[in-house]
C-alpha cells in the first residue's frame, strides 16, 4: 500500500496535466486565430467575440480551478506526487505538440517548393 499512493496520485496529476494542457492550448489556438483573422472590418464584433471566447471558454476557468486547487494542496506532503503528474503531462504533451507542429511546417515547405 505504500507504493499505491504515489503511484495513483501521479496518475491524477497526469490526467489533471492532460486536461488543463487540451482545455487551455485549445483557448489558446482560439484566440490566435480570432486574432489571425482579418476580414472583420469593424473592432466591435471582434473585441465582442474574443470577449465571449474567453468568458465561455473553459480553458480559463479550468486553470483558474487549478490554480486555486494547487494554492490549497502545496502544503500537503502528498503534493509532490501530484505536481510531478501533473508537470510530466505538460512537459510531454508540449514536446509532442512542438514535434507535430514542426512536422507540420516541414511538410508544408516542401509541398511549397
């Protein structure tokens, strides 16, 4: 039983890692491409539906859970296991995220030329 706690809080901290990791990075994808856009002419609808994507998203109200669920659990000696979950999800999902996009690039080059 001594090794199933650790075990099992990793395994949360790593699906927790995977959650907010899609949730936010798809915010994040929205709002770049809200920005990208350029065939709104007036500022009003644009301002009006980035305000709604980040008020209706659930990227950031999924990080700020996060945030203060991390601010109340730091103390517990548990939360290391959790932390070192979580930031495994984030560190390999990140990698992963950086290989395909440089994949993609690539292969856009190339069918370019």
């Amino acid at each position: 039983m001594d090794l199933l706690l650790p075990i099992a809080l990793v395994v949360v901290g790593f699906v927790t890692g995977t959650l907010v990791f899609s949730r936010v990075g798809r915010w994040v994808v929205t709002l770049y491409e809200l920005l990208k856009d350029r065939t709104e002419a007036r500022v009003s609808s644009r301002v009006g539906k980035l305000v709604s994507v980040s008020l209706l998203s659930s990227g950031p109200w999924i990080l700020i859970l996060v945030t203060v669920f991390a601010y109340y659990v730091i103390s517990k000696p548990w939360a290391t296991w959790l932390f070192a979950g979580f930031s495994a999800a984030i560190v390999v999902f990140g990698l992963l995220t950086i290989h395909f996009a440089r994949k993609a690039t690539s292969a856009r080059r190339q069918d370019a030329a």
